[in-house]
C-alpha cells in the first residue's frame, strides 16, 4: 500500500495520483489524504515570489569519487533496476544491490565487495525506499535544511539547495546560503529567478520523477 499525505491549497485530482503511484510503484492499493495548507502559509505567495521556507543550505563542489560513484550506480541500474546502496573511497567499493545474485556483480565488479551478508530481498517488501531517507548520496558534500523530494518549487529546501548546489559546480568553491520564509531576495537575487533556474534544473534532469530517482547528480 502507499499512503500519500499531501498539503496544498492547490487543486490536485486523485486520480492524477492514483496514475503516477501505479506508474512508479506497480499495482499497489492507494490511501490518498489532501489537506489543505496552513492559511497564514498560503497567503505568502500571494504577492509575488517569496520563500516557502526557511533554512541554512550548502553547496559543494563534486569530488571525483563522487562523480565516478554516480555513474558506477546509473550503470548497475540500468541493468538490474533494484535499490542498491553503494560506498566507494580509495581503498574499496562496496555494492549491496537487492534482487540480484553476488555472483553476477560479482563477475562485472570483480574488484568489488558484493553483499558482504550475501544477498538479500530488498524491494517495497522490506525496505520503504523514502528518498529524504538517501539525502546524503543525493547530495554529496552539500547540506539541507530540509527534504529535497516531495515538496514543490516554491520551497527554499528544494530551489535554494539546487541554486546552491549549481553555483558550487560552477565556481568551484562551496556556497553556503541562509533564508526566512517570506524572503523575496537570496544571494543578491531575486527568488523569483533562483526558482526559474531550479526549474530549469528539474526539467534537464527528466522532471521531478527522475529527480527523485537520482538525486542532484
């Protein structure tokens, strides 16, 4: 079963969510609550662009083992689309994937330590797979202030860590940012253009789905 608690003042359709839970989860039983939002929260937007949260957000720039980590688990995946956690530092590499056999990543990642408890089930069976849960890998080095996954555009912990997270690649230095709700101007900006650019951001990377999926890289 999924359950999907949603907060907005914004006309959403269940059936709308019904469809993308079936498209990402499979045939699951749906437990769908919307709620509306808070109405002091509700009214910060009405006015322009402002922050939808507050929170102290850094970014860093990517570090080669980070870089190679990322497109070591997107080619797992694309054979064997299963959860997977994965570690990588210079001395070792190590791989726990559910629903594959050790010995077939053991026969591509030879050097690699595969399932050091052997394998294991995984799947929605046993383990939620909650993407704020894997914020870490999601983001590398950077730090939230929030979740950057199930929240929209507007909220400072998904559009002001992305921002950040860009102008560190960009610059190569770590940016670190802080703001209030209700802020209309972050890093000399205003917010208006930092949410087009996270947007922008989004839409490159296939949409707030394969965002979820992979995180910031």
């Amino acid at each position: 079963m999924c359950h999907a608690i949603i907060e907005t003042t914004a006309g959403i359709n269940k059936n709308a969510v019904k469809s993308a839970i079936k498209r990402i989860a499979g045939r699951v039983k749906c437990d769908i609550v919307i709620v509306p939002q808070d109405e002091h929260l509700s009214k910060n937007q009405s006015k322009g662009f402002r922050c939808g949260d507050n929170g102290i957000f850094k970014g860093v720039p990517l570090t080669d083992e980070q870089k190679q980590m990322s497109k070591i688990a997107k080619e797992i995946y694309s054979r064997y689309p299963y959860d997977g956690k994965y570690i990588l530092d210079e001395a070792r590499l190590i791989i726990c994937q559910s629903n594959v056999k050790s010995e077939e990543l053991q026969q591509r990642y030879y050097y690699a330590e595969v399932n050091p408890l052997g394998d294991w089930i995984g799947g929605i069976n046993v383990d939620t797979g909650a993407a704020n849960r894997k914020l870490g890998s999601d983001m590398a080095d950077s730090v939230t202030g929030g979740g950057l996954h199930g929240k929209d555009l507007s909220k400072a912990d998904v559009s002001v860590n992305i921002y950040a997270f860009l102008k560190a690649q960009r610059t190569g230095n770590p940016v670190t940012l802080c703001c209030a709700i209700g802020d209309n101007t972050i890093d000399g900006i205003p917010y208006s253009e930092i949410v087009s650019q996270a947007k922008e951001y989004i839409d490159s990377v296939g949409g707030f789905e394969k965002f979820a999926e992979w995180g910031l890289f």
